[in-house]
C-alpha cells in the first residue's frame, strides 16, 4: 500500500472507529487529531510468535525494533527491509481465509478494510489496527504499542527516543530563515498535493515550510488537487516529489513540464526526488524524510 | 439517393454562426480566466502582441507569460480538440446505430482505453498512457467488430450487444489490474475521471487523428441521414450499409481512442451535445454534425474552465463537471423542448 490514497485510508479510518474494541490485544481504534493514542495496557499471556502484518508501515516498525523474527507473513507492499516474509496477502483487499491460513496470533492491520478486523475477531486472531499518523506523537505510540503487543517494550522505548532524538538533531541544525519559504509537495502527477494539516505537512512545518496547498483546502480534508496555473503562480520555494518511483518523475520531467521550466524551484535546483514508500508511510524511516528535507534545505540556499 | 431542397434539414448559417460564437466566447473566456488571475486586459494586449505582425504593449511577466502560452492556451486547444471530437463521434454512432442513446464508448472504447491505461500506470510506464490508452480502445473496437460479425447477422444490435460483452470483459480485467497494483489507485482513478493539460504536446499528439476522423464523419452526413429510415431501405436506396457503417465506426473510434488518450474518460459530452444541437437546430445529420463539433468544442472548453476555477486553487475532475453541469442543463432544456 505504498501510495494508497492516504486520504482514502484516513476517512476508512475514521469511519472503522469502534470495530476494533474486544481484541485480547486492544486494538486502539482511530483517535481524533488531537489525541494520541495512550499506550495500552493490555498484556498477552504470551508474546505473539506467527505474526501477519498486512501494513507496510507496521512491518518497517516490526522490524525496527527487532520483532522480525516474530513475524511468519507480510504483505504484498511490505518491501522494506528487503528480508521480510513477502507474501501475496493484501492489506488492500484482504482475503480472511488466506491470513488465517499462516495461524497467526497477532494480525497488524492499518485499516479495516471490508470488516477485516471483526473477521478475523471473529476466528479469535487478535488484531492491532495502527492507523495512519496523524501526528508524530501517533508514530511513537504505535512503535510503543507494537512493542508492548510483540514483548519488546524496551527496544520500542530506544526506538523512538532515537527517533526524536535524530529528528530533534536535524531539525536544529536548519537555520530558520529570514523570510518564509513555501513548498509544493506532490503525490502524483496529477498535482495531488498534501496539506500542513496532514502528517506529512508536519514534517515540512518542522522547518518552518510555508506549504502551498493549504490555501486549496478550506475544508481541511488534507490531500487536494492543486491547479496547474497556481502552483506555477505561486512560485514554490521548493517542489518536493513523492512520485519518482511509481510514477517515475524527477527533476528533470518536472523541468520539461510545459509552463514549470522557469519556475524558481526548477532553476535553482530545489526539485527535491523524495523516496516514494519513506514520504509516505510513518514508520520509522520518516528519519529519512526529515534528513531528505533538512539536506536540500541545508544544500541549496534560496535567493 | 436522396435529394431534398427542405431548407430546415441543411445547416442553417444562423446556426453556424451561434456555434462560431459560443465557441469563441468560450475560448476568450478560457484564456483570459484561471487560478493565476492574470489581468484581463494585458492578456488580451499579449495575445494580440503574439499574433503575426502585431505589435501590443503589455506588461505581463516571463512567468505570467508561460502560464497563457504554455498552460491556458494549449488547455482550451486541447479541450476544443476533445470536445468537438467526442461531440461528433456521438453524433456519428447515435447515426449508425440509429439509437439516441448511443455515446462515443458504446463499442467498448472507455473499457478498453482504461485497461490500457491502468496497465501503463502498473507497470510505471506513465509517458507511455496516452499510447497505451489508444491502442486499449481501438483494439477493443476491432475485438467487438470481430465478435460481433462472426456470431452475429451483421445487424446493429449485435455490434452492440458484443460491444456489452467487450466492454464489461475489458472492465474486470482493468479492476483487475488495478485492484493488483493498489498503490496506483489513485492516479488510476484520477485518470478515469479526466483531465486536460500538458502543454502543446498533447494538441500535437491528438490533432492529426481528429481532424482525419472529423473529416470522415463528416463527410458521410448525408449518408447518415440516408440510414435514419432502416438498413433495408437505404440498402434499396443503393447506399452500401454495412461498408458505411463500418467506415464511420472506424473514423468515430480513432478519435473517440485519440481524445480519451490526451484527456481520460470524459463522460456525457458525447450524448449531451449532439442532443442539443438536435433540439435547436432539427435531427439532420447535416447540421447535427458539424453544429457538435463547434458546440462539443465551447462545452468542452467551459467546463474545464469551471473544472480549473470553481475551487481553485484545487481543481476538479473534468469528468465530474460535465456530468453535473451538464445533465441539469440538458434536462432544462428537453423540458423547454417539451
């Protein structure tokens, strides 16, 4: 699921509150914007040992925090790290009879597609829905989470203090500058951009970043179609791109654009290739987005 | 064959004039409206400015510049090409097929562009979509026109039922593909509803083929009025049916296949505008024909404007916009008609 439509899988989620709630391990469902999930506290008796994870973001997390060898299937997106057990199960169209089929004793889900959650409750599999961030609180309470379910609290704890701790290094080590700068940060050709309400957009407010969708969504729905002639307009400081893989774009497709060639982002070499999967999924590779957007902040200077 | 001096089956001037002017007032406003807000006046000084031997004063910047000869101009070129082609092409199969309800996709051209497209999208061969969709939608035509002359008796109705089978076969292989390659679903989807712009290239690609498939439609006008009466009796009228038939199904899927390339799947156009041009101008396909290529173009192009400005600065599918703009007006005026 490494583009799935993000704004699809938050209003699923959003809509999938309450299915999850009578799991052994208690699967926290959606919270508002504002909450971040508490820790839970419920303790298996054992730690899970055939784990499924069908999250491409929770195999990341899994595997972070040493839980890898816990883990009996992933699926289909799941490609990083390269050893994962890949499989052919899909998160996106689950198939109940073939995740139950690996015996699992925890299922890791990101959304609640087609009632998944209450079919596998149903053949008492355990399930954790860790839904997509919101906030980078979101990120650690689910790598805390997953530690508490997998029986590695401690190596969840180091996990995100490393975490912050990197994010906090990067982010200070950006001057602030003189005069705000805006981004545009693309999901696909199509102009889809995200908003700074978005998980994504916080990572550019990190710095400070001006985003420049902002002003096309007033109903705050975070992930709007921008119009070709005001990304233009508006002149972006810098143009993030999250489509270089599955769409193959880059700096110089962008160049090539008809219209975009002039723009400033374009000429002053502020097109910035971001890695698909890393600039869309919270696991704890969004490390790597905060150094990606710290690196060209730090590289080229605007002016 | 056919001669009639009736004045009310040719094309009126009158009515050719209206279109000229719908379409040009839709073209003005098309370019000198967008989310750039560029001033209205020095958009008309620079495109005089750009005209052969004139000479203007304006003051728009290099930016300001790219964005009316880069994006706004080629987008209303882009949309007229498209408009006017999936206008006529209705207009043409609802005259072959003789059933009014008949659009440009009838023969299996929507399903078959989409598979190819989707799979161009899986396969991360996003250049090669305009391509990928042309070939998906002619070679759907020919697989129905295949089906259909082998098992059926030649007859309309089983181009159109193979045209059914085509299309829905083509349909589960492409939610197939998609469904396979979630993380493309987006753009899939976002493609599926329409979209005009990307420079002149995209007016470079589809021109050729629409001007070729406009011409021959155009040029069996007469003909398709001949077949409004029955196959049997234009047969008797010396009119070679099924040869004219296929000739206009074959002009009408290249630049139906042509148009869907450059701009996706845009519904309604195809039904909604030759119908209007009926209700104001009579059924002849005399006038129905070229009245849709002028009125299909200024529709096309007004609502990609709305597409661009209603909540700029996002902006909506094109699809979505034709098919909520346009069914209320239709209605409104069949109820007028009426």
């Amino acid at each position: 699921m490494k583009k799935l439509c993000i704004g699809l899988l938050v209003l699923l989620a959003a809509a999938c509150t309450g299915d999850a709630t009578t799991t052994t391990v208690v699967a926290p469902t959606v919270q508002s914007a504002t909450t971040s999930p508490p820790p839970t506290t419920a303790v298996m008796a054992d730690t899970p040992q055939a784990i499924v994870s069908l999250s491409p973001t929770a195999t990341e997390m899994l595997a972070a925090i040493g839980a890898l060898p816990q883990v009996v299937a992933v699926d289909d997106q799941s490609d990083y790290p390269t050893n994962v057990p890949v499989t052919d199960l899909s998160g996106f169209t689950p198939n109940i009879e073939a995740i139950a089929s690996y015996d699992p004793d925890l299922v890791v889900v990101s959304n609640d597609i087609d009632g998944m959650v209450g079919a596998l409750e149903s053949l008492d599999i355990p399930v954790l829905l860790l839904p997509a961030a919101v906030t980078f609180d979101d990120v650690y309470a689910q790598i805390s989470q997953l530690g508490e379910a997998t029986g590695r609290f401690d190596e969840a704890e180091a996990l995100t203090a490393e975490m912050r701790e990197a994010i906090d290094e990067l982010t200070a080590g950006v001057e602030p500058p003189v005069e705000p700068l805006t981004y545009y940060h693309e999901l696909d050709p199509g102009l889809f951009s995200v908003t700074s309400s978005t998980f994504i957009g916080s990572i550019y407010s990190l710095f400070g970043l001006q985003n420049i969708a902002d002003a096309a969504d007033p109903d705050g729905f975070g992930y709007p179609q921008l119009a070709e002639e005001y990304v233009i307009s508006t002149d972006p400081d810098f143009i993030f791109l999250a489509d270089t893989e599955f769409a193959g774009q880059s700096a110089e497709s962008v160049a090539a654009r008809p219209g975009w060639g002039e723009m400033s982002a374009v000429t002053g070499g502020r097109v910035v290739e971001l890695d698909d999967d890393v600039a869309s999924r919270w696991g704890p590779r969004v490390v790597d987005f905060v150094q990606a957007v710290a690196e060209a902040l730090a590289l080229q200077p605007v002016g | 064959m056919i001669t009639t001096g009736s004045w009310s089956r040719a094309l009126r001037p009158r009515s050719l004039g209206l279109g000229v002017l719908v379409l040009a007032a839709a073209a003005l406003a098309g370019v000198a409206l967008g989310p750039a807000r560029l001033p209205i006046p020095e958009v008309m000084a620079a495109l005089f400015d750009s005209l052969p031997g004139v000479d203007t004063h304006h003051s728009l910047t290099a930016r300001q510049l790219d964005i009316l000869f880069e994006l706004r101009l080629p987008r209303v070129a882009l949309g007229a090409c498209v408009g006017a082609t999936l206008a006529v092409c209705g207009a043409a199969y609802q005259g072959v097929f003789r059933n009014p309800l008949v659009d440009p996709y009838l023969l299996g051209v929507a399903a078959g562009a989409g598979l190819g497209a989707t799979i161009a999208f899986a396969t991360a061969a996003v250049a090669a979509v305009p391509v990928a969709a042309f070939v998906g939608a002619s070679a759907a035509v020919v697989l129905t026109y295949a089906i259909g002359n082998r098992f059926g008796d030649r007859a309309p109705t089983s181009l159109v039922l193979a045209g059914v089978a085509v299309a829905s076969f083509l349909t589960a292989a492409q939610t197939y593909v998609q469904q396979r390659n979630s993380g493309d679903l987006r753009v899939v989807y976002s493609w599926i509803l329409g979209r005009l712009g990307a420079g002149w290239d995209d007016v470079r690609l589809v021109l050729p083929y629409v001007v070729v498939s406009a011409i021959v439609i155009l040029l069996h006008r007469r003909l398709l009025d001949v077949l409004a009466v029955g196959d049997p009796e234009a047969q008797s009228l010396g009119v070679p049916v099924a040869r004219v038939r296929l000739l206009v199904v074959m002009a009408a899927t290249l630049g139906t296949a042509a148009a869907v390339a450059v701009s996706g799947l845009i519904g309604f156009v195809g039904i909604i505008v030759p119908h209007t041009v009926r209700l104001l101008a009579g059924p002849s396909y005399r006038s129905t024909l070229p009245l849709s290529i002028l009125f299909g173009a200024a529709f096309m192009v007004a609502t990609d404007l709305a597409a661009r400005t209603l909540i700029a600065p996002a902006e909506l599918p094109i699809g979505v916009v034709t098919a909520f703009f346009g069914a209320p007006f239709f209605l409104a005026l069949l109820r007028r008609r009426g």
